[in-house]
C-alpha cells in the first residue's frame, strides 16, 4: 500500500507548526517575567522609598535598571547572532533571578537600586531574545500575528503587575514583588531548557568586540547622569555635568571609531546604510521618551492626586493596556493577513501624541472615567507602533544578523527610556520640590519631610495641606507630558518616509558554502539559488552589508 503524496507534507507542515507553538509558549512565560518587573513597581514605588526613606532617589529604582539593560542590549543581540541564543537565553534569565534576590533583601534605597541594577543586567537579554527568536523559526510575512501577542501579554502584564504591586503592598509586603521573580524564573527557565529548540545555523567564532562594549557603557551611563543630575543634584553649569557631557560625547566617537575597525562589532556600521532601520530608530527613540516617561510616573501621580491606594492606581491602569492588548494584537493580525504595515506606526504615534496633549490637561477635580479615557486613547497608539517597528527592522535583515539589527534598534528605543525616565522624573522632581517649597510655607513642619511622603501618609494630613501637596503633585507633572508633544510630532514625520517593502515570505539564514542537511530539509546558499532552481519566494535575498 503506498501513502498519499500529500501526507508527508502535511505531517511536516503539522510538526513545524507544533515545534513553533512549543518554542512560543516559552518565550512568553519569560516575556511575562520581564514585562511584569517592568510594571508591579509603579503602584508599590511610592510605597516602597517612603519605608526606605529614599524619595529623592525614586527615579535611581527605574532608571537604574534601565540602564542596566539598555547596554546590555547590543551585547545580548550579537552574541546571539554569533554562539546561539538558547544558552545565552537561559543565562539572562539566571542572572535576572539574582538581582531579584538581591531586592528582596534590600534594607536600604543603595541595595534596592544595586538589586535592580543587577535584574537589568539579566533583563536586557529576556526581551531582545525572545524577539530574535521568534525570527528564526518564523517568516516576516507570518511574524506579525505572533509579535502582536507579544504586545499583547505586554499589556496583559502592565495590567497585572500594577494590581499585584498594590496587593503585595498593602498586603503580604512590597518584598514579595521581587520575590515572585523566583519560582517565575524557574518556570521559565525549565520552558526554554525543554521547548526552546532553534534551527542549527551556521555559527561563526565569536570574537568580543570588548572595546566597543565599554565604551558603549561609559557613553550609555554618561548620558543617563547628564539627564539625571542636571538641574537636580548639580547645576547644568556645574563642573560635573560639563564632565559627564564631555565624557558622552567623547565615549560616542571613540565607539563610532571602534565599531569601523572592529571584527566582530556589536553595532555594526552598516545598519545605518539602511533607510528603514534609521528611520524605525528614530521613531523609536522617541517613543521610548514618551512612553516612559509618562508610564513612570502616571501610577504615582494617580495615588497621590486622585487618592487611589496601590491596587486602585492599578485598576485605574486596566483602560490603557487593555486597548493596547487589542490594537497590538488587532495590527499584528492585519500585518500577516494583508501584508501592508506603514500606515499602523504613523497612525499610533499620531494617537499617542494626542494622548500626551489630553494628559496634560488633567486636574484633581477631573472625573476618573475621563481620565481613563484619556490612557486607553495612549494604550491604542501604543499597541499600534510599537511591535510593528521592530517588525519592520527585522524585515530589513538576514536572519544571521536580525539579532545585532533588532538589539540595535532596541537599544535607540531604551536609550529614549532611560531619557524620558530621567528627564521627566529630574522635571517632576525639582517642580515638586519648588512647588512644596513654596506652597506649604509654615505647614512644611507639619507634613514631615516631603523625603518620606507616602500615599497614606497624605492621606492622613489635614486637609488644607493634603490638598496643597495634590496640587503641587498635579502642577509638577502635566506641564511635562505637552513638553513631549513637539518630540512625538517628528516621530511621525520620520515614520511617513519609511519605505514599505514587502514581508519576507522565507527565512533568509548564511550558512556554510555546502549544503546543509537539517531535519531532512536541504537548504543551499542564497547565491546558488537562481541556479537550483530553488529561489525563495517573497522579497529577494536581502544581505546587509
């Protein structure tokens, strides 16, 4: 008896899929790790430096970590590209794990922000990981539905990490948001241990571009302090900011110098002969401005203006990343299905511009249903740009270099995090301090120091000074959201001029001069393809470089 032809091909489209569904599901046990970490400190954060007497230094907690991660990034990306990501997977998530030990232990603000530094350190691997490796075992064309659910248990998480960070607070104590990381971890490390199996590829000696990676670092953490420090803790004339500036600039060169002469770059010059990626990147950093900046601090400013305690500043939430969850899900779907993709990015930033005008109007008297109003309009400019940028990047690349070419990008876009962080909490902070200054006048004594307010503890203060305090929390922070408008403007300028090439239907690999025999499938040089007879179908070969 002889098998239907159809069979075999069936059986493996089956298995394909199955394998790609495994490799899926690991992935977003260890997105919802990093993206929960991300957010169940934004209702906890108040709580948590008001204990540790350390207000002064909330925005070192999110920056530090930032930072952290943004310089590992382009190291993660290539390293990946060159020795293979699962180890190096498996890795990022241990040392994730560590930094989350090390918070929760912390008995002071300088051990808090060191465990978080060292989570960084580990969580710059989980995102740029799971993105490079959804691109080698899935098309571009095929590649939108899945990133779309990426976004999706991003927003999923946004939502769940604010109310669990109200829960531990106000319940079994902020500690437990650390610790959590813990048993997470391990699950996510078994999934990638057991599920995670990439196609071979060629792999080339890795050799370590170490110089450009330190002075990646130093240019990284130089601009962080300047952001930070300036006009805060140092004046912007001072000899330290002038330094750090200096020390910026000087750092950026050499690495510009250092990656044309390096064999192995982690940021290849190269990426930035591409139209799209330096569009893309641009576009990118900005939003990451603007996203963070105002995610960082909306949850504060919903405890201490509306009155909300830590779970309620959480639900208050569930309207923005709810829209998000839809549209990133909805625009990933469009994305496989039709193949056309310019027009979701220039839409959304559009959205989150208008978001960032709406913030800015808010008042303590404002209504809470149209304040959550005004966060679902920034949720669905959100999930429309966002996954689709990094798509577009990857769509740009061979798959040997998607890892350096998306960390790369990714980087830019944290770099706007970091900036946004920084130069919206360096604002706030000092228009709080003026504001407070003067504004409660002779009740200072009786509010405490402004160092250890917490939301109960506002609370609980008469109220004449309570609503002091609210007005200066509200009055240091809106006029900051209208200050990213012009920024998110340009962001749509950029993205009008990308050109919209169409979606990889196959896998473009480099892999040895002979063909490669993997799971019985054949693959042979892209070269050689116009001769074999076996050309890929979608866009040509594309090779950078």
């Amino acid at each position: 008896m002889s098998s239907s032809p159809e069979a075999a091909p069936t059986t493996e489209a089956t298995d394909a899929k199955r394998h790609i569904l495994l490799v899926f599901a690991g992935l977003m046990v260890t997105m919802l790790l990093a993206s929960l970490d991300q957010t169940i400190f934004s209702t906890a954060l108040p709580t948590i430096v008001g204990e540790l007497n350390g207000v002064d230094h909330t925005l070192w907690v999110t920056t530090a970590y930032i930072l952290a991660s943004t310089v590992m990034l382009p190291v993660y990306g290539k390293l990946g590209d060159l020795i293979g990501r699962k180890g190096l997977f498996i890795g990022a998530i241990s040392l994730f794990i560590v930094g989350s030990i090390i918070g929760g232990l912390a008995q002071d603000m300088t051990w808090l922000i060191t465990g978080r530094g060292v989570q960084g350190l580990g969580g710059g691997g989980l995102m740029i990981l799971s993105q490079a490796i959804i691109a080698d075992v899935v098309t571009a064309r095929e590649r939108g539905r899945y990133m779309g659910i990426m976004g999706g248990v991003f927003a999923l998480s946004s939502v769940a990490g604010p109310l669990l960070g109200g829960w531990f607070t106000e319940g079994i104590g902020w500690r437990w948001a650390f610790w959590m990381n813990v048993p997470l971890g391990a699950l996510a490390i078994a999934s990638a241990a057991f599920f995670l199996r990439l196609p071979v590829t060629a792999r080339r000696r890795p050799r370590l571009d170490v110089l450009g990676m330190l002075l990646l670092a130093i240019a990284s953490t130089c601009l962080v302090l300047v952001t930070t420090w300036g006009g805060t803790t140092y004046d912007w004339n001072s000899l330290t900011i002038i330094a750090l500036i200096i020390g910026t600039v000087s750092a950026a060169v050499l690495f510009v110098v250092a990656e044309r002469r390096a064999a192995e770059p982690i940021m290849p010059m190269h990426l930035f002969r591409d139209r799209n990626f330096n569009l893309t990147t641009g576009a990118g950093l900005i939003i990451g401005i603007a996203m963070f900046g105002a995610l960082a601090y909306l949850p504060t400013y919903l405890q201490m203006v509306t009155g909300a305690n830590a779970t309620e500043a959480g639900f208050l939430m569930i309207p923005m990343m709810a829209a998000l969850l839809v549209t990133s899900i909805v625009s990933g779907q469009l994305v496989s299905r039709t193949g056309r993709y310019k027009w979701l990015p220039i839409t959304g930033t559009a959205i989150v511009a208008l978001s960032l005008v709406l913030l800015s109007t808010m008042t303590p008297a404002m209504p809470i249903w149209v304040l959550c109003c005004y966060l679902a309009v920034m949720g669905i400019g959100l999930g429309l740009s966002m996954q689709i940028l990094i798509l577009i990047v990857q769509n740009s690349f061979p798959v040997s270099q998607v890892g350096t070419a998306t960390a790369s990008n990714n980087y830019f876009r944290q770099i706007g995090a970091s900036l946004g962080s920084a130069i919206v909490g360096s604002l706030f902070v000092a228009r709080l301090t003026d504001l407070l200054g003067q504004r409660l006048g002779g009740a200072g004594s009786a509010a405490g120091s402004s160092n250890s307010f917490t939301p109960s503890a506002v609370k609980e203060l008469p109220a004449a000074v309570r609503d002091t305090i609210v007005g200066a929390y509200n009055d240091a922070l809106t006029p900051v959201f209208l200050y990213m408008v012009p920024l998110v403007v340009l962001a749509v300028v950029l993205l009008c001029f990308i050109h919209e090439k169409p979606l990889a239907t196959t896998i473009e690999r480099d892999i040895l001069p002979e063909s490669l025999e993997i799971d019985g499938m054949t693959n042979v040089r892209l070269e050689d393809a116009s001769t074999s007879g076996k050309a890929s179908t979608g866009r040509g070969a594309n090779v950078a470089g």
